[in-house]
C-alpha cells in the first residue's frame, strides 16, 4: 500500500506519541502550522455526554493526524473510492450492518449526505437508484404516519427526520409526494410532548 508523499520536517521537533502510534512511526513531525484551527471543536454547552465525549476524542485524533503535515494539500481524500464504497452499500450492506436493523433510514441518510458531500450528487443519481430508494422508504412509511426503522416498522421521530432528509438529499419531486403529510403531521402531532 502506498503512503501519502511525507512532507518534509524538522528534525529537531518530535512528533506527540499518539500521533505516532496513529501514524505508526516515530519521524518527526513537520513544523508547527501558524493557521487558525483546522475546525472548532465539538459545542455541548457544558453539557458532556458519551456522544459528545466521543466526538471530542475523534476531533483529537484527526486534530493530531491533520497537524502533522504543513499544509491540507498533504492529505488526499480518495474521493471517488469513497463514493464507490457508499454507492455499493445503498444496494446492499454486509452482514455485520443486521445489528442496524431499525435504523435503515439512518443509514440511508447518512449514506446519500455523505456522497453529496463529496460531491457525486451534483447530478441526480440513476433512475433506478432513485426508483429503489423511493420503493424502501415507501415501505418504512407507517400506515399511521411517519417512518420506521425499517419496512413494517412502528414510526419513531428518529428514522423520519432520515427518511425525510434522504428525500431532501435528492431533491426529486416524486419522492416529496411520497410523504403522507396528513399523516404525518397526525403523527407527530401524537409524538408532540406537551412542554414543547
């Protein structure tokens, strides 16, 4: 496997250990960048959880990864092998994704926002695709309104917010009629809690 050309650095300066072991050697790192943060971290309103914690703790070992090359020019995203893996699993999912059974709609969504955030849906996707991703979630669509994690399955806020941006993702007319919206607005008219 070939690596990313390493820039070249200043002996003098050691890499942080942890940067080490991610990049599974001891060279010293480049110079320190004199640029603003490559992105602000995590915001929790001093209000931790485990998920922000964990978002914390990627940010840290992508900060320290990033920090290690003098320029974002270093690092290649390999855009089109990316999208060629997402593109593979909106057909089918290897058998270790059985476990997200009831988040199907999630994974649809986050399939499709992470495609058009590298820029494949700046086209609409083939007929075909859109026609199977208009069929499923027609199938996770509950009779009551709202959507299920999956065909058949009792609607929950969660895969509905995934179903309706994935239809919002694609931008295509026939997929916004395909929302029952009397239902749906019955639906989350029963989910509404009486403090919001």
């Amino acid at each position: 496997a070939s690596r990313v050309p390493q820039p070249s650095h200043n002996s003098e300066t050691m890499r942080s250990s942890k940067a080490s072991k991610l990049l599974g050697d001891d060279e010293p790192p480049p110079p320190p960048r004199n640029e603003s943060r490559l992105f602000e971290p995590v915001k929790t309103d001093n209000k931790n959880t485990k998920t922000s914690d964990e978002q914390a703790r990627i940010e840290g070992i992508c900060r320290d990864m990033l920090e290690y090359y003098p320029s974002p020019s270093y690092v290649q995203l390999f855009r089109t092998v990316h999208s060629s893996y997402l593109i593979k699993g909106l057909r089918r999912l290897p058998r270790g994704y059985s476990s997200l059974d009831a988040s199907r709609p999630w994974i649809l969504f986050w399939i499709l926002h992470a495609i058009e955030l590298l820029g494949f849906l700046d086209s609409p996707p083939p007929e075909a695709e859109i026609k199977a991703i208009h069929s499923f979630l027609t199938k996770c669509q509950a009779p009551t309104g709202g959507f299920g994690g999956g065909p058949g399955q009792r609607a929950h806020l969660a895969p509905t917010y995934a179903a309706v941006m994935s239809l919002v993702i694609l931008g295509d007319e026939r997929g916004y009629k395909l929302v029952d919206r009397k239902k749906m607005y019955e639906f989350l008219m029963r989910v509404k809690v009486s403090e919001a």
